[in-house]
C-alpha cells in the first residue's frame, strides 16, 4: 500500500504484488515472474500483510537478498480512538522503516 505521497516522500517504488485476494494463492508462473522481478531490480523488501500466508512470500524471496516484512495497512491491531489515525500511519512507517533497515 504506497500513496502518492509516501512514494514521492520515501523514494519507495512497488514493483507489483502477489495477489489481491488471499483465497487466491498465484501459480507458479506468477511466483517466476516476481523472483525474476525482484532479482533484476535489486529490490530491497518484500512485504506480506497479516491476513495473506507468509509462505508464498518466504519462498519467493528464499536465496536472493531481499528481506522480507509484514505491513499492516488494514491496521487491525489498532484500537479505535482520537489518536488511531496517528498510529496506523506510525505503525505503518515503523513497519516500512524496520525492513529496509534491516532490523
């Protein structure tokens, strides 16, 4: 999930996705063409949300260099109250920032 603004802001550029519906797994045409993608543009993290399986991910980005995190953008362990806008958008740049980082 990067906006306009967090790619123009972060210098962050998605290179696609898996899929967008996590009863749909891709076929193994699809998980080519994304480790291809990834290798050729010397991509930095792959991100799973929570409610999709790790495994695809994991398996995709095995043997390469890119590191893998979890983005939250439904943010579903946020509490609803005043601040809860202020803290998915803190989550999310914790979450962006601790796998480019490395951590």
């Amino acid at each position: 999930m990067l906006t306009a603004i967090s790619k123009k802001q972060f210098g962050l550029t998605p290179l696609g996705h898996f899929t967008v519906n996590p009863e749909i797994q891709p076929g193994a045409q699809r998980l080519h063409e994304i480790r291809t993608q990834l290798v050729e543009q010397k991509a930095t993290c792959v991100f799973a949300e929570p409610q999709f399986r790790p495994a695809v991910v994991e398996s995709v980005a095995r043997g390469t260099s890119v590191r893998m995190g979890t983005l939250d953008p439904l943010g579903t362990n946020i509490k609803l109250g005043k601040t809860s806008y202020s803290e998915f958008l803190s989550q999310l740049a914790n979450q962006y920032a601790s796998c480019l980082k490395g951590d």
